[in-house]
C-alpha cells in the first residue's frame, strides 16, 4: 500500500464549494432540501419514540422499496459498498474465489468485492458502456462465483446474456444498481435483474438521504433470511447469535428523509432527469464530434449520469466551464489502472473500450433543477466550441 506522510484530508466539501461556483452546476442539494422543516418535524417525532435502530421507518422505507421495484424483499443497510460486499458474503464469496465486474465503474464497486477476500476480475465494456457480456465469458474460470454488472450512469445492462452465463457456470449475479433506481429492462425493474440489487442513498445519488445509507433487494428468501442476519450482529433475537456477522444498518433517521422523497419528490426526480436528458439528445443529435451511447429500446434509463464521449474532451471541459457549466469527468482512470489495482497485474490497453472512453468521456448536469434554457446554452456552447478552428 503507497504511503502518504499525512492521512488524506477530507475533500469532499471543498469539492461541492467548487462546483457551486458555476451556474450551471451539478450541485444541487439546497434546492433538493429546501422543505427541510417537514422533514424536521418527522425527525423530532422519531426522537420522541427513541426509534433509532432498524425503527418502524426503516421497515416502511423497504415496503416502499418493494412497492417501487416489485422486489419481494427489501434490506436496508448502512450503504450501497456494504449492500454489495454484503450480498457478496451472502453469496459465500471470500478468499480463492474471483468475481467479475467493469473496469468503468465507481471505485466502491471493486472495493466491496476485493474486502471479501476475493479476486476481482474486469471485463471490458460495450457500446453502452456496460458490462460486455461476451468479454464476461472470455475470463470466467473454475474459480468464478459471481457477476456484478453495474447499470453504468442509470442505463440497465444487457442482461440476458449474463443471465445465461450465470446459469451455465453456477454464478450469482449481484447488481450494481446504485445509479438505477426505478430504471428497468424489458419491463423488469433495476434490483430485480440479479440474486440482489444493491443500490445507494449517498446525498449524490437519485434518491438521496443526508450521509449514508443503502439497500439490498430480492427476490429470495435465501439471500433475504441471511442478509437480514448479516447487517445486524447476525441476531436471531436479543440473545441468539447465528452466525458472526456485521453491524450494517440503514438509520432510522436517513429512513425518514427517504420516505420523505419516495413520498414527494421521486417520481419528480426521474422524470426530470429523462425529460432533460432526451432534449440535450434532441440538441446534440447533429454534433458530429460528439459520440452519444447507445440507448436500446428495451431499457429505460434514469440518467444518474448524462455522459457521452466527445472529441478533444480535455480542452472542451474547460471552455464549458469558462462558460458557467459544471462538466465533469466520471471518471477519468479505469479501475485497472489504479494504484489500488497494482497487485491485479494489469496493463494499459488491457480493456480498449473502458480506457477510451475514460479518456474521452464527459457528464453535464440534467437534475430535476436544470432548466430547458440550460440545456439549450449547454448544446449551444458545445457547437460553438467545435465551429472553432482547432489549433
Ligand atoms: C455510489 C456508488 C456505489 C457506492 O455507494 P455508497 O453508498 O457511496 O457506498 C457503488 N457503486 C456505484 C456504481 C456507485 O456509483
């Protein structure tokens, strides 16, 4: 592990002070939070009861769950890399065992696989810059016990293929679901596409909560009876202990400012982001040095993420950004060639598809805030960047 003199200093508020500065920004939480009042009262009640630990909120936040996704089962925990590590656990992976996921992709996705002890294997990505399920089953080994696809920016992956290499190698699938809440693919919802979903409420996600919380959905019973134990000491009751396990809980207290949002501003939320993110299309749709991913029929898309690949992306960030608009970069290095990933023996050109499109890929902000004459200066100052001469 690469030592540094000091531990890293938290950046992450620094980072939304940054962003705030644009006018066009992908900051948006004030405006998100603005009725905070109503969430405070429901926040004094529950002070009042004492309810803090998996509390009625908790249980009414995975009824809503499996109301919206049409998942039997909803598990709350403390955040979308434990309801991953955890699903993985479930599953029995640990050390020998390797796990396939993208190299583009959030870095929690990896973390939560490599903290069971297990190998995490990559995979390259395909035009839709998920998961390429050919390249899945190009590096699955004796040794493979599981899939986690990620539905990369709110787009679901193909999943049928997986599904049939899941069911000839003995493989569970565990969806990376943190940024598709409520998408789906060929009518079956995000979080039921797997053994589970797991899916993310951090404050920069589609359904957000104040500091960190995440869930598990299933179907099984299995998975539902074990991870109801694992995220709680594995008690079957106050003295019974069944299995040694974690302590990963979903707050009573973050349950209530999601329940909050389910309740208002949800559908909101995904009909704003589709909504913005089909009129940029519109206006992109003739911009040739622009490459937007593919969007099959059969998905629907929440666009957590608006990205597309675009030539001389590097020097048109910051002309955007001169401009008032907060483009960024999700993300700008692969997994593979990470620091962290040095003991995993990749090299540069391992997976063409994920460092292309790192090196070329670009996110504009399409939340529920952005307005349509946003989206119009975005599309216009992009155009306006490639009329120029290239010097
Ligand atoms: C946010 C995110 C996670 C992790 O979620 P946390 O709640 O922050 O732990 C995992 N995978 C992806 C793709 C994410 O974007």
């Amino acid at each position: 592990m690469p030592t540094s003199p000091e531990p890293p200093s938290s950046f992450l508020l620094d980072q939304y002070r940054q962003t705030g500065r644009f006018p066009i920004n992908h900051n948006y939480l004030q405006g998100q939070f603005a009725d905070y009042d109503e969430i405070f009262k429901e926040l004094a009640l529950l002070v009042e009861r004492g309810d803090f630990t998996l509390g009625q909120p908790v249980k009414d936040f995975e009824e809503r769950i499996c109301g919206l996704t049409g998942a039997r089962f909803c598990i709350g925990v403390g955040s979308g890399t434990d309801a991953i590590f955890l699903s993985l656990k479930a599953a029995g992976v640990g050390p020998g065992d390797e796990v396939i996921t993208t190299p583009y992709t959030f870095y929690a996705t990896v973390g939560a696989i490599a903290t069971t002890g297990a190998r995490p294997v990559f995979a390259d990505i395909g035009p839709d810059l998920n998961l390429d399920p050919r390249k899945v089953a190009e590096v699955i080994t004796e040794r493979t016990r599981a899939v986690v696809p990620v539905h990369w920016s709110g787009l679901p992956c193909d999943m049928e293929p997986l599904w049939e290499l899941a069911s000839q190698h003995d493989l569970k699938i565990v969806e990376d679901a943190c940024h598709s809440l409520c998408g789906s693919y060929r009518g079956r919802s995000t979080g039921r596409l797997g053994w589970t979903g797991c899916f993310s409420l951090h404050p920069l996600k589609n359904l957000n909560v104040w500091g960190d919380g995440g869930f598990i959905t299933t179907d099984e019973e299995e998975a539902r009876d074990r991870l109801s134990l694992m995220r709680n000491h594995g008690l079957l009751d106050r003295d019974t202990c069944a299995v040694w396990a974690y302590n990963s809980r979903l707050d009573s207290l973050q349950a209530v400012v999601a329940n909050h949002l389910i309740d208002k501003k949800l559908a909101h939320i995904t009909s704003s982001r589709q909504r913005n993110a089909h009129r940029l299309d519109e206006l992109l749709a003739g911009v040739e040095e622009i490459h937007l991913p593919e969007r099959p029929p059969d998905r629907v898309h929440v666009f957590h993420l608006y990205c597309f690949k675009a030539q001389r992306r590097d020097q048109l960030i910051p002309f955007l950004q001169e401009h008032g608009v907060d483009a960024k970069i999700h993300y700008p290095l692969p997994m593979h060639l990470q620091p962290a990933a040095a003991d995993l023996g990749y090299q540069k050109g391992d997976f063409p598809q994920a460092e292309a499109t790192c090196e070329s890929v670009l996110s504009l902000p399409v939340h529920e805030f952005i307005s349509d004459s946003s989206l119009e200066l975005m599309a216009q100052k992009i155009k306006e960047f490639y009329a120029r001469p290239v010097r």
